[in-house]
C-alpha cells in the first residue's frame, strides 16, 4: 500500500510539474501578444481608425483579455487549451490589423509559424531539414519563410532547459509534447507532413535567439 501511495504521488508531483512547465510558456506568449498590441498605439475610440480595422483591433483586444481571464483559472494542463485558443484567434487578428494598416490582402486562418507561434499565422508550408533530421513541410510566417529562402536560420522560440536555450519543440524538453500537439492539429486540418523529431537537435547550436522561457 506504501509504495501504491508513493507512486501515486510521484505521479501527482510529476502531472503538476508538467503543468506548471506548459503554463509558463503559455504565459509568456500571452504577455508577449499584449505587448504587441501595446505597441500598436491605437486607440479604439479614435476616428481614424476605419471601420473593419477597428473591429480586427477590437477582436484583438478581445481575445487577449480573454487569453489572461482564462490563464487565472487554470488549474491543470487541459485549462490551458482554451487560452491557446484564444491566443490563436488574436494573433489572427492581430494579422488582419496590420495587413490593413499596409493596404494587402488579409492573412487565410493559417496554423501559426510551427517555428515561433508569437509570430502569429503562417503564411505558405516550406520544406525544411532540421540538425541531423530529414525534410518535412513546416507552416511559416513571411519573415521565416524569407529567411529560409535566403538560407538563413528560421528565429525559433528557444526555452531553457537546464543550462542551455532549446528549441521549444525538441525531444527531450518539458515542452515537447505541446509543441508536436500543436503540430498534430496543423497536420490534421492543413496536411503539414510529420516526422519524428530528433532527440539530439537539443545538442546542436541553434543560434541567433537569446530569449525563450
């Protein structure tokens, strides 16, 4: 009975963990999508803003109140979909606001960039070959697309494991499995080709990003 007990409560200290890992995360991003409306410098009662623009900006603002309303009441893992979700839906609008302020065609409800999520939708699927791994298509923002396309490195969101900055969606991280859950979703409702991601990208230098979580 002493050792069910034990196990039982490694489990519970073990799911809590995991929580409080993914929440951290989840976190960050909706600080860093408010930060990216701070620095709109709208005001939604200005009448210079036309009309669909303001209510993209509204929608935005919207989903990010709700995204921080959400993030208060979570209390395991499962709660913190519906905040993803709501980041989801404002970053997409957050899309919309800025492809109105430049006069182009408003963003498709893409997946958002499989290499940083706080980069907001996708805009095309590109072939791209990880350290050590093989092609797949990935979703991908403008500015990483054209970064590929010139052969530079994508700006992947890195989270700190340890002592070292990590791809947030390697092998090997606490946050590994909400990054390929995000990636499932993207494959089943856009086609997105999955593999198996490599335990050993942790090892590579990845560079260019100082930040994560």
């Amino acid at each position: 009975m002493f050792r069910f007990l034990r196990g039982h409560r490694e489990q519970e200290l073990a799911a809590l963990g995991e929580f409080r890992s993914r929440r951290k995360v989840v976190a960050e991003d909706v600080t860093v999508f408010g930060e990216q409306l701070t620095e709109l410098h709208f005001d939604t009662l200005t009448t210079e803003l036309d009309a669909p623009l303001r209510v993209d900006y509204q929608s935005a603002l919207d989903a990010y109140e709700t995204a921080k309303e959400r993030l208060g009441t979570t209390a395991s893992t499962e709660d913190l979909a519906p905040v993803r979700a709501a980041l989801t839906d404002g970053r997409y609008f957050l899309a919309c606001v800025l492809a109105r302020q430049e006069g182009q065609p408003l963003p498709q409800r893409l997946p958002e960039c499989f290499f940083n999520p706080q980069h907001g939708p996708s805009l095309k699927e590109v072939g791209w070959t990880p350290p050590d791994g093989t092609e797949r298509l990935v979703p991908v923002c403008r500015a990483d697309a054209n970064r590929l396309a010139n052969d530079e490195k994508p700006d992947i969101r890195l989270v700190r494991v340890g002592d070292r900055w990590v791809p947030w969606f390697a092998e090997g991280t606490e946050y590994s499995r909400l990054g390929r859950g995000a990636f499932d979703e993207k494959a089943v409702h856009q086609g997105v080709t999955q593999a198996a991601w490599q335990p050993n990208w942790i090892n590579h230098d990845w560079g260019g990003y100082q930040g994560g979580g």
